[in-house]
C-alpha cells in the first residue's frame, strides 16, 4: 500500500487506513518519538495517539503526504508530552538541549505575538536554508534538531568525532543565522 492510498482510505473513513499507516510507518513513528521521549512505552503511546490526531484531521485537512504529517504529529505530540513531564518534575532531556541551541538563532515568537504568515516565512526560510546544504551537512542539522540525536549520534552517523560534530553544528546554526537574517528575520 502507498501513501495515495493511505490517503484515500482516510477520505473513504476506512479503518484500513490506520493499519495501512502502522504497517508502514510504525517502525519511523516509534523511531521518531523514543528520539525524544527515551521510552518505549511513552513511544507507544504517543504513536497511538498521533494516528488518532491523523484519523480525526484527515478530512478536511489534505496533506501533501501521511508520512510527513503523521511524523509532524508525532513529534509534536511527543515533544508536548516531555513539556508536561518536564513540567511536572522540573527536569530536562535530551530534547531540551537541541532546542536550546536553537533559540540562539531562531527569531522569538513572542516579539511577533507568534503571528501565523511570520511562522510560514520562517518554515519556507529554514526550508531555503535546508536545501542550500550539502546531503552531509543538511543530513547532519536534522538529525540534531529534527530527530533530536544527541550529537554523539550525529557523529556517528557522520563518521566525524565528538568535537568535530559540535564544530560542525556550530557552524551550521551560524549559517542559519545568517540566512535567516538575509531573509529579514531579527535574530
């Protein structure tokens, strides 16, 4: 079964749908949301909660893909769940750390009141910046800030060491920085 497909049964309602999203994307969900979460069961959980987000959002919403849109939904969910445990203990997780790195170059959603068209100017910007790198590099800024690696798992899966992997991603935040700068964003 292909996403088309995925995409029709959930317009059609079928129940399909959902077992067709498992079979296919289970593995990444799940993959995806311990990234932040660290637990299996947390994982789980989150997974089941993000194809029920998709079940209830598709109709009317139409994504250009079920992939991209139930990996956007799981992450979302399973970084609000880290917000409210963080919440709750006080505590911090590996998550935090990549989006602390983060807001030394991303403009600040409460200067602009968060306004709707600035958040697509600044998704279409980072997308611009995105597709400017090399395979190595882009593949390098998703894996740390997308799929929340710690940067001994960037290493290695970029054959560099530890140093070497915080150099480059210091070096791509500031290019970052710097494009979204050229794009008109107040950093």
């Amino acid at each position: 079964m292909d996403d088309q497909t995925i995409k029709t049964l959930l317009n059609a309602r079928d129940e399909k749908a959902l077992s067709a999203c498992e079979a296919l994307y289970g593995r990444l969900c799940r993959r995806l949301a311990y990234a932040i979460l660290g637990s299996d069961a947390d994982a789980e959980e989150v997974v089941n909660d993000a194809y029920l987000r998709v079940w209830n959002a598709v109709p009317p919403a139409d994504p250009p893909t079920v992939k991209g849109f139930l990996a956007l939904v799981v992450r979302t969910k399973a970084i609000d769940r880290v917000r409210e445990e963080t919440r709750k203990k006080r505590g911090g997780e590996q998550w935090t750390c990549a989006l602390e790195e983060l807001t030394e170059i991303l403009p600040d959603e409460k200067e602009d009141g968060g306004a709707f068209p600035d958040r697509i100017a600044l998704k279409e910007a980072l997308g611009g910046f995105l597709s400017s790198l090399p395979e190595t590099d882009r593949r390098i800024f998703m894996l740390r800030y997308w799929w929340m690696e710690p940067v001994s798992a960037v290493a290695a899966d970029a054959g560099l060491s530890l140093s070497a992997a915080k150099m480059r991603l210091m070096r791509l935040r500031a290019k970052c920085a710097d494009h979204l700068r050229r794009e008109g964003f107040a950093i």
